[in-house]
C-alpha cells in the first residue's frame, strides 16, 4: 500500500462524512451540532467526530475540486 493509495482511501472516507444526510441518520442518534451546544461537551471524542462530519460537510465545493483532480490524474497516469 502505497502514499497514493492511502490519499486515496481518505479521499473516499472524507466523500462518505461529506454526503451524510443529518436529518436521516445524525439528529436520531443525537449527533447534531445543537444536541453538543446543549451538553456542552464539545472536546469529547462525541464532539470531535461532530465537528469533523459538520466540516466535512460545510467544504463540499473544495472537496469536488479535488475529487476532479484525483480522477484526471488517475486517467492520466493509468
């Protein structure tokens, strides 16, 4: 498994946090970003996965920009 490989797998992970619905499958388990203001636990691990799916989320537009980079290099390159 190479450098490549493992940008690519993250790439693939950031994709499935960037298209979570929160209203399917976050606010019924709780994981919203106004359950974790109410608690206040935003430096648990709850809080920092919320945060990452939220930020995930919020650079959607960055996130295809690269994700059009990686499919013209793999066309390129392969």
């Amino acid at each position: 498994m190479g450098f490549w490989t493992l940008l690519k797998g993250l790439l693939l992970f950031v994709n499935a946090l960037a298209i979570l619905n929160e209203d399917r499958f976050l606010v019924p388990k709780g994981w919203t970003l106004v359950e974790l203001h109410h608690t206040g636990r935003r430096n648990s691990p709850k809080g920092q996965i919320i945060g990452l799916i939220h930020a995930c989320q919020y650079m959607r537009l960055p996130l295809m920009l690269i994700n059009t980079a990686v499919i013209v290099m793999k066309l390129i390159f392969s």
